[in-house]
C-alpha cells in the first residue's frame, strides 16, 4: 500500500511542482497523515523530491520562454537564505509544532487564494 501512496503522491506533488504550485502542498500532508511519517521527515522528503521536479520544471519554463533570471537575481538570493534559516529553524521546533505550523500555512494559503479567486470572478 505505501509504495502505491508514494507513487501517487510523488505524482501528484510533481504536477503541482510543475505548475508552480509547489508538490509539498500535497506531498507533505500525504506523508504524515496517509503514511504517518514524522514532519520534519516528510518535509525532508519533500525537500528531495523538490530537486529533480524543480530541474526539470525549469528546463519546460526555461524553453518556452518563461524565465528571466538575472531580473529575478535578487528573489533567488533572498529565497536561497530564507530556506537555509528555515531549514535551521524547523530543526529546533517539536514535530507536532511544526505540524500545526504547516497546517496553519496551508489554511491560510487556501483562504487567500480563494479570496482573490472570487476578486476575480467579479472583475
């Protein structure tokens, strides 16, 4: 059973990561709830399936056009040092902390996207 979970998850997170959506809005929750692996495994394991769907996410984008680095300089250093302190961070907090700090991001996100989507609809 968990090797189908991990095909399917891996899959779906793969879509999601290719369309920019980022795959551990559906990676993470499918490891600790389905699998019930530890969070800060599952954010580990996402971190490493983030790797080659990023590479090949950025050659599709990057081949029609859709890139433009050097503009963007200043968003990958900031995002590169972000990642390095929250990486440092998620180690010193609990696991069912970090949990519920994942579950309060995602519930936010969810709103705000749905709040913007109906902003649009009225346009």
């Amino acid at each position: 059973m968990n090797w189908l979970v991990f095909i399917l998850a891996g899959f779906l997170s793969g879509v999601a990561a290719g369309m920019g959506m980022g795959g551990g809005t559906i990676l993470i929750p499918a490891l600790t709830l389905i699998v019930s692996l530890d969070q800060h495994a599952a954010q580990g394991v996402n971190m490493l399936a983030f790797l080659p769907a990023a590479a090949a996410a950025l050659f599709i984008h990057k081949k029609e056009g859709r890139l433009e680095g050097r503009e963007r300089a200043p968003l990958i250093v900031a995002g590169l040092a972000g990642a390095l302190i929250g990486a440092l961070a998620a180690g010193y907090i609990s696991s069912p902390w970090l949990r519920r700090m994942f579950g309060v991001f995602l519930l936010a996100l969810s709103v705000i996207q749905f709040m913007q989507g109906e902003k649009k609809k009225e346009k």
